[in-house]
C-alpha cells in the first residue's frame, strides 16, 4: 500500500495553520502535534483532557481541541487530539514529541472521503459531506492521567509572567 500525506488547514479560536499529516484510516480520531495546538491556542485552564488509545493498548494522554480541518475542499469541524504522553503506575507523566499529523477515521467520516488504492498505489479522494463528527468515543482519562497531565499543561502551557525586578543604583559615596 503506500502512505498517503496530504496537506491540510486547520482551524480554531481564528488561528489558521496550514501543515502536512499522514492519512490514516486506523486511527480513530484526528490528532495534531503539539507544537500545532499551541499555535492554536491549548489553553490549560478550559481544555478538556483525553485518553486515546493506540498500538498494543498503550495509552495516550492528550487534551482535545475543536477545530475545522479542510483537505482539497472537504471540511470538517472535529474535536482533534493532541497527544502529550503517558502516565505511569506511579501518575508520572512522561512526554514525547509527536513526529506526524494523523487524519483519521473521523474526519474521512465526517467528509464522505475515502482512500483509493485501486491502481496500486494510495490517493486521497475528496468528499462532498460537511457535518460534525461526534459518535467516536475516546477512552475514559483516569483521575491520576487527568492530574498528571493537567499538572504538566500548567507548568508548560501557560503564558509565563514577568518577574518583577528591582532596579537598585549605587550611592555614590
């Protein structure tokens, strides 16, 4: 088969961000690097935090994101993930850089789009729907995940404040 990526825009809080995923028809819902959601505008104090799960029931800590994606002329408004780590038995989030942009299940759903690999090799083929995707269901976040992550979101996330410094002169004697 081959992978498909394609470029694609995406949408939320009037931030515009144009970048490159992988179409993934596997993964249950779309999902954006960390460094996109940040453009986006994460904001720790109101986003809702998610589990998704993933190869070998390995699970995935994240905060979602409403956004519309459009890709050739299909759009979708979806609730994106945006993966930030796992949580071990102990509630330690570990952090890892998500390397790809996914655009899964939920967004050639919402949009009538499929993948054609008829002739051998993969294409995207656009769809006609515009609608809201709202039956996947994500994984349930545990209290511990939910502590881990929304501890990290506010150390990391957060707008930094200035420290207040003072000035001092020296008296001249």
């Amino acid at each position: 088969m081959g992978r498909i990526n394609k470029s694609f825009t995406v949408r939320a809080g009037g931030v515009q961000v144009r970048s490159v995923g992988k179409v993934d028809s596997g993964a249950d819902v779309s999902l954006v690097r960390l460094d996109i959601g940040r453009r986006l505008g994460i904001d720790p104090a109101t986003s809702d935090v998610i589990a998704v799960g993933g190869i070998g029931n390995q699970r995935t800590v994240g905060f979602s994101l409403p956004a519309t994606i459009e890709i050739d002329g299909s759009e979708a408004k979806l609730d994106l993930a945006v993966p930030v780590g796992t949580v071990d038995a102990r509630g330690h989030l570990t952090t890892f850089e998500q390397k790809n942009n996914l655009i899964g299940h939920d967004f050639l759903q919402a949009t009538g789009a499929r993948l054609d690999f008829s002739e051998g090799r993969g294409r995207f083929v656009a769809g006609k729907c515009t609608q809201r995707v709202d039956d996947v269901e994500l994984l349930k976040i545990t209290p511990r995940e939910e502590r881990a992550l929304r501890a990290w979101m506010i150390r990391n996330l957060s707008p930094r404040r200035k420290r207040k410094t003072r000035m001092t002169r020296k008296r001249s004697g």
